[in-house]
C-alpha cells in the first residue's frame, strides 16, 4: 500500500485533516503523536512537528524512515513577504531557504554551508497536481520562494532583508528543513502555506485572528490534492 505523509507545525494545521478522515489510530513515536488512517487505498501519516526547524527535522524523518512514507505534503499557514500577498492567499514553494543560516564570516552566501546549497527544489510533479487542483477549482495559487528560520518575523526591516537576500514571497519556521529532510532522503515533497500575517509589528496580532483560517484554506487544498497524487 503507498504511504503519504501529511505534516503541519501546529495542532491547528493539522486539525482540519484529522477531522476530514474521522477516524485514525494514533501512534507515539519519538516524542511525538502520528496520526494513521486508510484513504482510498493508501495508508497517510498526520502529524505536526511543533514549531521551528529542529522539530520540523524530526517528524519528517520520522515519517520517511520510521513510518515509510513515499511522499510528503505540508500545509499550514506563513508570513507574507511578497506585498501581493494578503491574508488567506496560498503560496506553494518551488523552493526553500534558510534565511537564519549564517556563515558568511567565511565569504559564503547567506543560507549556504559546504556541500548544501543556498535553495533545496520542491518535486515538479506535486507543484503540477497543485496547479491542476487550482485550475480545476478556479482557486489563485501564488508559485514561489519560501524561506525558513526559528523566528517569529514580525519587522519590516528583518522582513524586507529578507526580501532583498532570498528574493522571498513568503516566510515560516519550518519548510526548508522539511525540504531538506525530504531531499537528503530522496522522498518527493510539497509545502504550501496560506498567508496569515504581513510578517511586520502587527503579525503577532494578525496572526491569532487569521491562523485557524488560513490554516482551514490550507489543509483543503491539500486534500483536495490527495485523489490525485494517489493515482498518479
Ligand atoms: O510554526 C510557526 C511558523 N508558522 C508560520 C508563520 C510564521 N513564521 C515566522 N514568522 C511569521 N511572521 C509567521 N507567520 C506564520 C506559524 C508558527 C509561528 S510561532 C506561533 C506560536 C504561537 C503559540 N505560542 N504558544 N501557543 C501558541 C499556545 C500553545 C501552548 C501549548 C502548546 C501549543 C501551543
């Protein structure tokens, strides 16, 4: 049976695909809880990870090489930096950076270490399921730069430094160690986010209105993902 792995950061990301499958067993694993059902034949793994990225490194690799995923969805909710992003818009990566990664005392990039890259390349064939899930439902869907650190971003200058250096559309805490989880282990993997704050003073704010929303506007997109990817 193929085997997909779901991930979110916080409970809320993860609550609205918990409730879409109804029934599900739950397994402790590693500090944390993973959530197993049977959709259409193919069994899915839910679990959130907790916030940042060593938490985030954890529960990826958990259900790649415990569990036995084949492929890995995220969905939840980020910051926008691209100022054509509003509250409840969706952004999937192509790809994803570190931006709190920092050794250019030693004349490299920001985001870069030895025999990594400053960008990990989300898999083309979920970025195309997403497109057509878009089409098909007639839903905007932004393509673009996700960047990752363990930091809530809520300043104009953090957040235009980081427009500036990563050329970033959008920013949380967990995408790029998912990725780079996901690549090291070969498993083909998708981040998507809906916007649930500017990423400036008021994001603290803006972020509880909108979080349980943005992350509802999520994790139905990647349901609807799902009949898909499973016969592909
Ligand atoms: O997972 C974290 C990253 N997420 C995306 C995001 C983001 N990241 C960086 N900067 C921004 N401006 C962003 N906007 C959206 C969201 C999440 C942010 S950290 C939020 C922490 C909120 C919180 N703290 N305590 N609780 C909630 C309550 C609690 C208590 C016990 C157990 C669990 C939760």
């Amino acid at each position: 049976m193929k085997k997909i792995a779901i991930m979110g950061a916080m409970p809320e990301e993860i609550e609205p695909l918990l409730n879409f499958f109804g029934t599900y067993e739950t397994t402790r694993y590693a500090n944390n809880n993973y959530y197993t059902t049977v959709y259409k034949n193919t069994q899915i793994v839910i679990a959130y990870s907790k916030i940042g990225k060593v938490n985030s490194t954890i529960t990826a690799s958990a259900m790649i090489c415990h569990f036995g995923c084949e492929k890995l969805l995220f969905g939840g909710v980020a910051g926008a930096v691209n100022p054509e992003l509003h509250v409840g818009d969706l952004v999937v990566a192509t790809k994803l950076g570190q931006h709190d990664l920092d050794i250019t005392a030693f004349g490299h990039p920001y985001g870069y270490v030895p025999e990594g890259a400053v960008y990990e390349e989300a898999d083309a064939s979920l970025i195309e399921i997403a497109r057509e899930v878009a089409k098909e439902k007639e839903i905007k869907l932004k393509e673009g730069i996700i960047v990752t650190g363990d930091q809530f971003v809520c300043d104009n200058a953090r957040k235009e430094w980081i427009a500036k250096t990563f050329n970033a559309d959008a920013l949380e805490m967990e995408g790029a160690s998912v990725a780079l989880t996901c690549n090291s282990f070969g498993v083909p993997f998708f981040i998507l986010r809906s916007i649930s704050d500017a990423a400036d003073m008021d994001a603290s704010f803006s972020f509880d209105e909108f979080m349980i929303s943005s992350a509802k506007i999520s994790a139905k997109f990647v349901v609807a993902m799902l009949d898909k990817i499973i016969n592909d």
